[in-house]
C-alpha cells in the first residue's frame, strides 16, 4: 500500500538507484510484487466491510491477504 511511510522512501531510493520516481516504483518498491500494483485503500476496507458482512459469519481464525501475491512466492 503507498502509505506516507512508503511514499518517504521514494526519494531516497531514486537517489540510490539513480532512477525517476516512475522507475524506482516499477523496478525497486514493486519488483516482487506479482500484481505489480499497490493495495489501495478500497481495497482493504472492501475486505473489512465483507468481514463485518453475514456472508462472513462462518470466517473465523484464518488470514486474508490483499497483497496482490506478495505471500504467495
């Protein structure tokens, strides 16, 4: 997720890889990534809210991952 933590770091990595900020995303901060994008925001909160849902009563005691992949390699 682009939080404003990881947004802070953008900087630093372009200066240590010599990339624009575009690059540095693509290439450095998302290169594991099997989506190749970030997690947004609705994204998170459309999992909370079909946790909070019926359709969801029977979901105890387990992870759900929106990571795009991440834990999955």
């Amino acid at each position: 997720m682009l939080t404003p933590l990881v947004e802070s770091q953008i900087p630093d990595q372009m200066k240590t890889h010599g990339m624009d900020r575009d690059t540095v995303i693509r290439e450095v901060m998302l290169e594991r990534q099997p989506s190749k994008e970030f997690a947004t925001t609705e994204q998170l909160g459309g999992t909370a809210i079909f946790l909070c849902s019926d359709a969801a009563t029977q979901i105890t005691g387990t992870t759900i991952s929106v990571d795009g992949g991440w834990t999955a390699l």
